[in-house]
C-alpha cells in the first residue's frame, strides 16, 4: 500500500480517512487539541505535519483560509515524486498557491468532492460529483481513476471552469440553505415536494462550518457577481409586488 499524508481532520478530513485508509497507508496531522484520539478511534496512525508531508501521497484537507500557510510550511518536507492533492471547495486560488509554493520535483492535482460527511451517510458515496483538476504531472488520470473506482462521478476540468461554475452550484445553493437555516424553517403538515426540497438543503447544508460558508462566498472570484445578482432580482420581485395594485 502506498503511503499517504492526510493533513487537517475536520468532518471531511475524518470521511476522508475512513475511505481512504482502506487503500492506503493513512497518517493524519491536525493541531486540534483531540485530534490523536479520533485518529486511533477511526483506526489510523497520528504524526507531526513534517511526517504526514513526507509521504508518498499527500492530501491536505484544511480551510481554504490557511491552506496557503500549510502549503508553504510542507514544502521543505515534500519527497521527489510525491503526488499532493487538496480538497478545496473552491480551486483557483488553491491551484495558484500549490503550483506557486510547492517544489518542482512533487506532482499537483487540486481536487474538490462535492459531497459531506451527511450527504455519505445518508446515500453512500456511489454517484457522488468528484472533480479533479490537473496542475503538475499526469498523475491526475490516477486520481480520477480511483475516484471512479470508489463509484464516484468524475469530472476533469480546470479551475476557472470549476469555479465558475461553482458560483451557481456552490455559492448561491449555499447562500439560500444557510439563510434557510438561519430562519429556521419548520417541518410543516401541508408541506409541498418544493418546500420538502428545501428541508433537504437545509439538513445537508445545515452541519456544514461558517468558514466552509465564507470561503464559498469569498474565495471564488465568480461568486459576488452571481450572489449579487440573484438579491437584486429577489429584492426587484419584492418591489414589484409592493407596487402591483391592491384588490379592491
């Protein structure tokens, strides 16, 4: 089995080692004060950053906001030949720091699951979006490869597009879910299939972090334009009803 460096154990760090200890050798770093015990809990060894970086797969599962810090902080440590990935919701940016940061002598792909810790316990991870993005290397067509294997659906592209496209997918579904959340919509009798959809979005949406939710919102170039637009239009429908006449 090769080995592999899983750095950052949040909620998707930990799906993360689940799956992938099954196929590698996984040694997780998190600088949370409990992070050791959940590791030996779910079954896989714990270590210093310096050692996770040192392996032969490296996958860093950090908030967007330090993902630049910890990529500059593992660059000295990273092995000739070394494949490292990330997960980051958003790509521009990430694939930016990683081709700026990280040696030569490692291979680069940026990838995002576009899935949960929810979305896997309530479906499993068949049919689930996985997109890879090729930075350094070839090596992707083996990233894209074993997300399929794990019956995940694969896309390729490249980080413009991913993000552009994220800006509907991810930061507008994101903005309604959460202020859904926010509101604290009811479960109620007379529910339509409509408002049953949007209790969905609210219980896959509702566990996922604040900063998870600001890098979607802040870390896209594309996302302001679209998250703008769609107030202005919710903000037009509510002024024109204001000004539509009133029955008799």
């Amino acid at each position: 089995m090769k080995t592999l460096g899983l750095i950052g154990f949040g909620q998707f760090g930990q799906l993360a080692a689940g799956v992938l200890k099954d196929h590698f050798d996984v040694l997780v770093s998190d600088a949370a004060p409990d992070a050791a015990e959940r590791a030996r809990a779910l079954g896989v060894a714990f270590g210093p950053q310096e050692a996770a970086a040192a392996r032969e797969v490296v996958v860093v599962a950090v908030p967007v906001a330090v993902m630049r810090q910890v990529f500059a902080a593992i660059a000295p440590h990273l092995k000739p030949g070394a494949l490292v990935c990330d997960v980051g919701s958003v790509k521009m940016l990430p694939s930016q720091w990683m081709t700026e940061l990280l040696p030569d002598h490692v291979d680069l792909v940026a990838t995002h699951p576009l899935f949960g810790p929810q979305s896997v316990a309530r479906d499993g991870l068949a049919g689930l979006r996985f997109v890879v993005c090729p930075l350094r290397g070839d090596r992707y067509e083996k990233v894209a490869a074993f997300g399929r294997s794990l019956g995940l659906a694969v896309t390729v592209t490249t980080p413009e597009e991913h993000d552009e496209e994220m800006a509907y997918v991810q930061a507008l579904t994101h903005l309604i879910g959460r202020s859904l959340v926010n509101l604290g919509i009811p479960d109620e009798r007379l529910a339509t299939q409509s408002y049953q959809h949007l209790l969905e979005l609210c219980g896959l949406i509702g566990a996922d972090t604040f900063e998870l939710f600001t890098a979607i919102q802040t870390q896209n170039p594309f996302a302001p334009k679209v998250v703008q637009a769609f107030v202005a239009q919710a903000e037009n429908l509510l002024a024109q009803v204001a000004e539509a006449p009133k029955p008799a």
